[in-house]
C-alpha cells in the first residue's frame, strides 16, 4: 500500500480541547477517535492510498457541520470532507501527516422531498446514489447517474466530483441536473442555494463553483436534483464491431436511427474483458467467439410503454451494420435480466482492475470522433516507452471518455512497473495535449493528479482558480492539498 505524499500544507493538529468541543456538539456516535473505527475512512476505494486523522467526524445535520467547521476554522484545523470514499483520485483520503480532522456525509441521509410532478428531488447530500435512484424508480422516474460505485457512493460526493457514468451521452453529467444547493462553507456560514428553480439570472450561478470543486471549497449538506421519465421500453445490446472508427460511425448513425434514444454508448476492449471474467464472478462473456478485439455495449431507451419496439428497431439497424462490415456479432438482451448481466459485466472493469496485476489506467478525454486515432496514437507513444507494454482502451464511447488502461508487460514486478509509470504518464498527457483534450474527464483531480495538473493546465484558470479557494478558504483548510499544490 501506498501512503500519500504529504506536501507542505500548513495544519495546526486537531488537540484535545477541539475534540472534547467536537464531542460534545456531535455526541459519541458523531466522532469516531479508535483508530480501528477510523480505518475505513483512511483508506481509498483501490487499497492504494492511506492517511491519517485525529478524529472522523460524522455529523447529522447542517447545523452540525456548521458547527464543526466553525470550530475547526477558529483552531485552524484542516478537514478532509468525504462521502462513500469511492473516488478514484485520493480526493476523499487524507494526506500521511494529515493531524485534522475527515468529515464524512453518511449520516446526513434523509430524503427531504419528492416532487414526481416537478420532477425533482430535494435530498440531504450523504444519501447514497443507488437507493435514490430506486426512490426515482418508485415515483416512476429516473434518476439518470448510473456508475460502477453506485451502491455505495453519495450524492454528495457524485456533485463534488462531478461525476459521469453511463448515461452522460443523453442525460449530461451531474452539473447539468443540480437545481439547487446547501453549501457549508469553510468560515462555517451555510449558503442556502436550496432552489428547485431552473431560472434564476440573479448574479453568478454559486453552484456551479461547489460542483466539481472536489471538497475545496465547502461541504455540501443538500441539493435538488431534477429527474426525468422512467424508461420504459429499453434495449440492450452486446455488439463486437470491427474496430473503434467503426464505433464511431455506428453511434453517430445511431442517433438518427433510435430517433435520439441512444442512452449509453461503451466501448470495451478483449484484454480489459479477459481480466473482468477471471477475477469477477457471476460475469459470463455473451460473445466468447468474437473475432476483433472490440466490442460496445449499448442501450436505446423510450419512456413510452410499446415493450419490443426500440429491440426492433434496434435489431433491424444492426442487421444492417453488419451487411456493411461495421459490426461483427450482436446479441440484443432478451430480458431484463440479461441486460442487467451485461452491465454487471461492464460495471465490473474498475473491480478487476484491482486484481489484474500492475498497470496504469487514464481517465482521459478527446473530441469523441479523434477516439480512434487517438488509441492509435496512444498506444504507439507508450509502446515507444515499454514495448510489450498491454493497451485496454474502453470507457464512455459516447462521451469522447475513455478510462484508458495499459497494464504492465506479463510477469513484470509492480516494482519495477513503477519505474516506468512516470514515462507512460508524460507519454499520454502530453499526446492529450496536443489532441486538445482532458487529463481528467470524470474522475477529478484529487491528490492523484495535481502535479499533472499544474503542469498542463491554462495558467490563467489556474490562477482564476486559487483566487477564488483563497476569496473562500484563506487558511486553506477545507481539503487541502487537493487539486492545487500548496
Ligand atoms: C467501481 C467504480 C466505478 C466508478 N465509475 C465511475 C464512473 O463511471 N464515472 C465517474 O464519474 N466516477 C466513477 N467512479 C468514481 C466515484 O465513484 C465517483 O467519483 C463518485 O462520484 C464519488 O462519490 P463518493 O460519495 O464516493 O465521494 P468520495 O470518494 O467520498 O469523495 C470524492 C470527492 O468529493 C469530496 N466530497 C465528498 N462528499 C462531499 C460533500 N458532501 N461536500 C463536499 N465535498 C465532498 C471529497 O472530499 C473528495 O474530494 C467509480 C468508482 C468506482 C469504485
């Protein structure tokens, strides 16, 4: 296991009087001190990073993270704020020297209001994502973030990180379906941002600072979502096309032929697939013999329910690509069942990835029509680094995001892959900034990638940036670290 790399943040350490204040404004189920109660939240999602902290602070209720966050403003104490502890970039973990506090959302679950007639919801921020799409589902609609972590990730988290999933190519990702906020901000202030309202002109639009701010700038206490129509006529394929352009041109001509149904587009990859039904049981490969390495799962969805009619159309434009050689094999889901197997087959790849030997995986972006060349192109510059180096491009086609995985050579120690993750990394960000695109599509920033940050990122947004964290955070203690470079 990795410790983090502490970098010189300036922290006062959280001592016993704070705790003894903090223990009596959240009582004993409030504060966890034990360093076995403690170990959970110290620890990311991969087993990779791991921190410390005086104290997890849990608290119930806005008032309560006030309250805290006053108290550890006035003592100049930083705090790690965290939801499911499901990111992918260090942000929820605190730093080896960290001597603050971590607050984690998960007792702040209340569902606040359903409006199935506005089509909102009004939630309390440490709600997790799944059992508030379930609520959705019962009003009868669709709460349209769906990601791997789902079971255990919160909403709150999902708006700090503002995450992607499956789904963005049709719904956006979750900036687009926040209405309104509660913000704890890093003096203790609660900014009430709690609005359902889809206008509202009125100066600078604040939620949009907090989404995706990664926990550095305030605490996220509540929102108001928007949710769409329950689908109800779904289909679902498991299709082997011929290579990546030809994914390319079967969703652009998708889009026309679902008459704009597409709701998830992702591509996956025979080496990542391998990987995914040796160490995950329950997934069973629905095309063993497919004969290119590629393959995409894809799903047309209708809120009409004409059950079969969106299979059929479905069926009829694959037929089609597969006289013009665009795909290879499909099989179409012929039950919701076997759909769900097929995204379990998919939602699966993060897990394997843990288990799958020593390897790199990038959360990159491009302009969605350059994904082939820029597989191309990638694999090419970090084979010039490792020669047997293995590429498993996949991720959300759609969405022009790949998570692109290169896993180290066979029988290659972590040890020694180490030596070479720096080179592979400057090989791909560097080609990402010359195709214009993203060193970080969905997965933020957290402490993973700051330096890479600082290093390729606009340095008139950076400096916007840190205006902004100072204007709002001048002791710099809500998250620090993360993101920026001290
Ligand atoms: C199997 C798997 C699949 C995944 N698939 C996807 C995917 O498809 N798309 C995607 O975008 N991500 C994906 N992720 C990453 C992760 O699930 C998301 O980033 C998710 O949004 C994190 O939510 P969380 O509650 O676990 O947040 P945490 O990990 O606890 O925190 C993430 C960041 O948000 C901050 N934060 C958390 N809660 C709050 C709050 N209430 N107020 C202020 N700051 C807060 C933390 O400080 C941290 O910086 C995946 C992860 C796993 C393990």
């Amino acid at each position: 296991m990795n410790v983090v790399a502490t970098p010189q943040i300036p922290t006062t350490p959280a001592g016993p009087e704070l705790i003894a204040a903090l223990r009596a404004l959240l009582g004993e189920k409030g504060l966890l001190t034990g360093v076995e109660d403690m170990r959970p939240f110290l620890t990311d999602w991969r087993g990779q990073l791991t921190g410390s902290a005086v104290a997890v602070a849990r608290p119930s209720s806005t008032e309560e993270v006030a309250g805290l966050v006053r108290l550890c403003a006035a003592a100049g104490v930083a705090i790690v704020p965290q939801g499911g502890n499901t990111g992918l970039m260090g942000g929820a973990t605190p730093y080896a020297h960290h001597a603050g506090i971590v607050v984690s959302m998960g007792r702040m679950n209340r569902v606040i209001e359903v409006d199935p007639l506005g089509y909102t919801m009004t939630v309390e921020s440490g709600c997790v994502l799944q059992t508030l799409q379930e609520l959705a589902a019962h009003h009868d609609r669709l709460l349209p973030l769906s990601l791997g972590a789902q079971g255990s990730c919160t909403i709150g988290g999902n708006l700090s990180t503002n995450a992607g999933g499956a789904q963005v190519l049709h719904y956006g990702n979750t900036r687009g379906f926040v209405l309104g906020l509660e913000v704890v901000l890093p003096s203790g202030e609660v900014w009430d941002g709690l609005k359902a309202l889809k206008k509202d002109n009125t100066g600078y639009d604040l939620k949009h600072l907090f989404i995706g701010a990664e926990g550095t700038l305030g605490i996220i206490t509540k929102a108001v979502i928007k949710v769409w129509p329950k689908p109800k006529d779904v289909a679902t394929a498991w299709i082997c096309i011929r290579d990546p352009q030809a994914a390319v041109e079967l969703l652009s001509e998708a889009h026309t032929a679902s008459e704009n149904s597409v709701t998830s587009c992702e591509l996956m990859n025979r080496t990542n697939l391998d990987g995914v039904f040796r160490h995950v049981p329950g997934c069973v490969d629905p095309l063993p013999a497919g004969e290119s390495p590629y393959f995409l799962l894809m799903e047309w969805s209708s809120a009409l329910p004409k059950a079969g009619v969106m299979a059929g159309r479905m069926e009829e434009f694959l037929g089609a690509a597969m006289e013009r050689g665009l795909v290879l094999d499909a099989v179409i889901a012929q039950s919701e069942g076997q759909a769900k197997a097929m995204w379990h087959i998919r939602e699966s790849h993060a897990e394997a990835g843990r288990h799958d030997g020593p390897g790199a995986s990038y959360d990159i972006s491009v302009a969605s029509s350059r994904i082939p060349a820029f597989i191309e192109d990638a694999s090419r510059a970090v084979r010039a680094v490792l020669a047997d180096v293995r590429p498993g491009p996949m991720g959300h086609m759609g969405d022009g995001n790949l998570h692109f995985n290169f896993k180290a050579p066979i029988g290659m120690s972590a040890e020694q892959w180490r030596q070479y993750k720096p080179a592979v990394t400057r090989a791909v960000n560097d080609l990402l900034r010359d195709y214009g695109g993203s060193i970080s599509a969905e997965h933020g920033i957290g402490s993973e990638k700051v330096g890479e940050l600082a290093h390729y990122a606009d340095p008139v947004k950076m400096a916007t940036m840190r205006a902004i964290k100072r204007a709002l955070d001048p002791q710099n203690l809500m998250n620090p670290g993360k993101i920026f470079e001290v």
